[in-house]
C-alpha cells in the first residue's frame, strides 16, 4: 500500500494510468458496456461503480485543457424512452470538486462512443448498474 493512493485503484489500473500520455483516452464502462470486445487493454474493477473509480481517477489523472470536451458521455439513444441519467449529474459534480466545469464533458452517439472505446488507450469493466454511465476521459499533461 502507499500513502494517498485510493485502495480502488489497483496497481494495474495505476500502471496504465502511468503509462497513458497526453491526448490517449481511457474508458470506464458500465456493467453493460461491450468492454472485453472494445478493449485493447482491459482492467476489470467488477465489485465497484464508476463515480468512486472516476473521483479516485480524477486526483490523479489530469484532464486535456486543450481540447473543448476531455470528458464524453454515451447519449441516450434515439428513441430510448429513459429520461437523462441521474448518474450523469454524480459525474458533473465529480468534474467540479476536480476543478472542470459541466462545460467539459461532450454527449456522443451509441455507435459512435463504441468506436472511439475501441480506440481508446485502455477500457475498465466496472460493475455500475446505472445505464448510460459509460464516461471516457482525455489525459491532459501533467
């Protein structure tokens, strides 16, 4: 163990973490989300949510300040009758104790958050039950 590290972030998770560099993207999905198929590197946090992985993610990782939108939402699909997650609203207040405004974070389609996943740097397999709680960060520079 050391000293300031969350114990939910694994050392796996640390190293990729470690290892990402400006601009490369990583992914926290939903109990839901296609991870094992989209993932180029997979790390499972199945006992855990995403908004306790995404603070711990966010005291260490810095978000890109060059870009418009570092954080990205999946939308709700045309024609989904769910009214707009309540989760969504756990994320933005999570940006704002971490210093980034509701201003950072971008609404993609299904099909498109699926494709920029499968590019991402690496996808973590949570065990959030909430839907629509897929969230991918850009590192920004430290």
């Amino acid at each position: 163990m050391l000293i300031g590290i969350p114990s939910i972030l694994s050392p796996e998770l640390l190293k990729i973490l470690m290892e990402m560099g400006h601009g490369d993207e990583i992914v926290i999905g939903d109990g839901n989300f296609p991870a094992a198929s989209c993932a180029k590197r997979l790390i499972r946090c199945d006992g855990h949510g995403v908004p306790p992985l995404l603070d711990s993610i966010l005291g260490l990782l810095p978000l890109d300040s060059y870009v418009r939108h570092p954080a990205a939402l999946m939308a709700v699909a045309d024609g989904d009758s769910a009214p707009t997650p309540v989760i969504w609203k756990e994320y933005e207040d999570i940006l704002n104790k971490h210093g980034y405004s509701a201003d950072s974070i971008e609404s993609i389609e299904r099909f498109a958050f699926y494709e920029r996943a499968k590019a991402a740097y690496a996808i973590i397999a949570t065990g959030e039950s909430a839907i629509y709680a897929n969230i991918i960060l850009k590192k920004g520079v430290v």
